[in-house]
C-alpha cells in the first residue's frame, strides 16, 4: 500500500544576507502554605506514583530481606541522614538536599520508585535527588531507601501539588536557564546562528543599555543577552520546544510575546503530541509599526482557547525564524493552566496555514506559474512591508515566479496548495 504525504510547498525570499552570529540547549527550605498533597497507595511498579506509609514500610522490607540478612534498617536513633530540604515545588523547582553526617562511602545506592545513578549525586556532605527526576514525579509522597553496605536508611520526600501534569516545566524560566525546555538549531546545527542559548534568559529589568524595560513576569525573561546586541541577535533564529502537558482546567493557555515584528517568521506554535499536528499559531499582532524606539520590546500578554483539546497530550514550540529588523521576539510566562480565563489578556489570534482542499494530487497545482498565482497564497501578515509601506512582492514573467515586484528589497512569503507525494 502507498503512504500519501501531504506537503505545502512555501517559497521565502530574504534578502538580506546572513552573517555568522550562536545554541541550546543550596540547600533551601520549602514553603508548603496552601499546598495540598496527597498520600495514596500504588502499584510499585510505577515510578512516578506515590506510596503510602504502609507500603513504604512493606517496600523497605521486602528490600532488607532480598538484599542480605546481615543488612538492618536503621533505627531512627542511628539515622545518619539529616533532611535539609525534603519539598519539592513544581513552580521552584531545586533538588532535594539530605546531609550526610558519617559514613558516606558505605552507601552503595539509592532504590525506589525507579530512581536511577544519574538521578541523583553522593558527596562526604550531602545526598542530592536532582530536580531533573523530581520534575517528573506526580504530586504526593514518595519513600526511598538509602542502601548502606551494612544497613538501609529511609528518607521521605514530597511532591507539592501546583497541578504538574497540566503545566509546562519551567514556563516563566524561574529557574535562570532554559531547564525542562529542548531548544533546536534551525541550520544543520548551526550553532553561531542559534538564538535560544542559556545568556539569553536575562533578568527581568532595563532592556540592554535603554530605559525601556521588559515588564515580564516573576526575575527572568527571554530577552536579549546583555553581551549582544539588538543587530546581532535579529540575525539569530532557532526552536524552543516546551515539555509536553495535559490541557485541562478552562482550556485556555497564556503567554507573554514581544518584538516577534514578522508573525509569519517569529511565532508560538501549539501540537497535538499524539498526531504530531500543528494546531494553533500565534504572533504578536500588536507590534506598533509608528514606533522608532524600543518600546516594542515589551511583552505583551495575551490568552489562546485551545479548549476543543481539552484532556490532549500538547506541547509548545516557540520559533524564531527572522533575520531583520525587529525579527526576534521577547518571551516569558507560558501557563498551561488556567481554571478560568483571564480576564485582562489580549485574545491570541490563530493564524496558522488553513488549507481548503478536499482532494490533493502528486502534483503542485500550477507549479510551471501558466496561470500567474492561481492556487498559490501570499501571506498578508504584517512585517514584509518596506519602509515605503509596499507588500508587493511576488509577481509572474514568461513563467518564471520572481520576488522583485517593487524592487530588489522586496520580501514575502507564497504558498502552493497542497500535493502528495506518493
């Protein structure tokens, strides 16, 4: 049987030329005011459910008999494990610190709930549970044993509830980095062009050496790194791709988003994870065109119903595909869970590519150009205009599609219809 692909062929022409410009990829106490968690029983065999006293107490057990006779667990008067931090919060995200307070070389292993040696680290002072494990734990408590060569030590950890399973890791990039995000080249792996790189997470104040300032939300946004500057980082681009999350509450998901002056170049995209499908794009249709400052480095908060996917496995896909003026875009906030929509938000406008055709052929529909642009689209976003206020672009001669309708500065974006390719 033949599998049918369906494509849009997208012709884009960017005149300017690129230039080589960069990729991604303490022991605290923890608040538990208003936080509920709960403790439940569960399979043992799934790791990111949490256990009961009970069964931590059968767990810890059945692990002492099968290890060895001679390994005891520890009575609570000889416990060498001292909790420093045992909470874990989903919107502050740290690990989890016990302090070691003798024998340190006798402990062979950690076991519980799947955790693996990468999952966390032994010092003579400290055994950390990293943040990196934790993250994907669902909210509860969880029981873990500390294998000593000569006994098993339990220690405890909770897992506060701010609705995990519904919310990207790291929306606002509280954390200082791009942790729980995977960021992509866009070029081979290009990495001198590469935009979403750790600098570029800066804190939430003056906008580089201006007194315009970012106005995002909580310490950190994704704005431009002070040792850059705006010329630079319009000529980078690249992918920042969220972890995955459960829609829920009201459906309704929320963002900060400024710059971004091309919406057909620099955007947030929204996939369905189970067909891969691009569901909803959005750009900032509030770039003010009248202004020669920085202003429009400001980010904007706007608000997207995606409710039709209500209880679907999605992910978030920020794009940054501009190398012009004012072709990057400024970011923070992604909330993923909203019981109610907001009430002071500007409504997200979905522009991604709608294709009307209920049949298409292996061939592109006036691919030789012999009825001008019949069956091909030019996108009308804002952003391709010269400074003359022309979007004329693209334009037909003697069958050959040409991008000078205008002038050589002229830039655009055309689309095929749809066609298979069998």
């Amino acid at each position: 049987m033949k599998k049918h692909l369906l494509i849009s062929l997208l012709a884009l022409i960017v005149v300017p030329v690129l230039s080589s410009c960069e990729p991604i990829v303490d022991p605290t106490s923890s608040d538990s005011t208003n936080t509920s968690t709960t403790d439940v029983s569960s399979d043992p065999s799934d790791s990111s459910s949490p256990t009961s006293s009970s069964d931590s107490s059968s767990e810890t057990q059945s692990d002492t008999t099968s290890s060895s006779d001679s390994i005891t667990t520890s009575p609570t008067t000889e416990d060498t494990l001292i909790e420093i931090n045992s909470q874990f919060d989903f919107d502050e995200p740290k690990d989890i610190y016990y302090e070691i307070m003798r024998d340190y070389k006798l402990i062979s292993h950690l076991e519980g709930h799947g955790i693996a040696d990468g999952d966390y680290i032994i010092n003579n002072h400290f055994l950390i549970i990293l943040k990196d494990f934790l993250i994907h734990l669902n909210p509860g408590n969880y029981h873990f044993d500390v294998h000593f060569t000569n006994r098993i030590e339990p220690i405890n950890i909770e897992i506060l509830n701010r609705n995990n399973m519904y919310r990207v890791i790291n929306g606002s990039f509280e954390t200082g980095n791009f942790f729980g995000w995977e960021g992509k080249t866009i070029f081979k792996g290009e990495k001198n062009l590469f935009c979403f790189r750790e600098d570029g997470i800066v804190i939430n104040n003056k906008y580089l050496e201006s007194e315009v300032t970012y106005d995002g939300e909580g310490d950190y946004v994704y704005g431009i790194p002070t040792s850059s500057n705006q010329s630079k980082w319009e000529e980078k681009m690249g992918r920042l791709i969220s972890s995955n999350f459960i829609l829920g509450g009201s459906g309704h998901v929320s963002f900060m988003l400024g710059a971004a002056k091309n919406s057909d170049l620099v955007y947030v995209s929204f996939y369905d994870n189970q067909t891969n499908e691009e569901i909803a794009r959005y750009g900032n249709y509030l770039y003010d065109f009248t202004k020669t400052n920085s202003d429009n480095i400001k980010l904007n908060l706007f608000q997207a119903d995606l409710s039709d996917y209500l209880g679907k496995s999605l992910r978030a896909e920020i794009i940054d595909l501009g190398i012009n003026s004012w072709d990057f875009m400024t970011f923070d906030h992604l909330e993923t869970y909203l019981e109610a929509p907001l009430s002071e938000a500007h409504p997200a406008i979905n522009i991604r590519p709608i294709f009307t055709q209920v049949y298409a052929p292996n061939q592109v529909a006036n691919g030789r150009f012999e009825e001008g642009l019949e069956h091909w689209s030019i996108s009308t976003q804002p952003g391709w205009q010269r400074s003359s206020g022309s979007m004329n672009t693209w334009r037909v001669s003697n069958g050959i599609l040409k991008s000078d309708d205008g002038g050589d500065a002229a830039r655009g974006l055309i689309r095929s219809s749809l066609f298979r390719v069998d």
